[in-house]
C-alpha cells in the first residue's frame, strides 16, 4: 500500500530528528534531546495508527495527537534556537514542523467538516 504524503513526511521529519537527537546528546544535551525524540517521533506514530483508526472519530483523535505533538516539537526547536545549549542550526526542521503542522490541521479539519456533513 502507498504512503500518503503526511506519512511520508512525518517519517522523514522522525528520521531527521532522530539524528538531531544523535548530534546533542554528543554535545551532552540529555534533556531537551530526550523531549525533542519523544514528541518529534510520536508525530508519526500517530499518524500511523489514524491509518488505521477504527472510526471516523478515532482517525480524527489520532490526526489531532499528531498535530499536539508536532506543535510540541516546534516549541522545543524554538527553545533550542533561541538558547545557547547548541550551536546546530534548526531552521530546516523549523520549516519543516511547520509545514507538517499546517498539514495536520488541515486533516482534521477537513475530516471533522466531513463528519458533520455526513450525520447531518
């Protein structure tokens, strides 16, 4: 079966924050790293199980997680950028949280919108 765009792109976002993660934990940052892997990671996760969600309902709760998570993990980006804990620039995974978030919103919305049109 074919991955769907924000699939793929939550994959490649998780992928490129695992090796952020990597690159700090090098630079002995241990905390924000950890939230950083967590939340970036879990976009993901979510979205796969929204794939498979059992409902409407649920596709829409998982889609919903998903975009918590990754305007989490633009929080933490911003965090990094904004202090000094790393010299690493983040500004391509800024653009990229980013987009996902505005992906993600657009999901939900668009299936809630559908939901209601559907029982009314």
């Amino acid at each position: 079966m074919k991955k769907s765009i924000v699939q793929s792109k939550s994959f490649q976002f998780s992928l490129n924050i695992i090796s952020l993660f990597s690159k700090l934990q090098k630079e002995k940052e241990f905390i924000i790293s950890k939230q950083l892997l967590r939340s970036g990671t879990s976009i993901g996760a979510n979205i796969e199980e929204a794939m498979a969600g059992q409902s409407k309902r649920d596709f829409i709760a998982k889609m919903s997680i998903s975009s918590k998570e990754a305007r989490e993990t633009r929080y933490w980006l911003l965090l990094l950028k904004g202090s000094d804990l790393t010299q690493i620039n983040v500004s391509s995974l800024l653009k990229d949280i980013n987009k996902l978030i505005r992906l993600l919103t657009s999901i939900v919305k668009t299936s809630q919108e559908n939901l209601v049109k559907k029982q009314v």
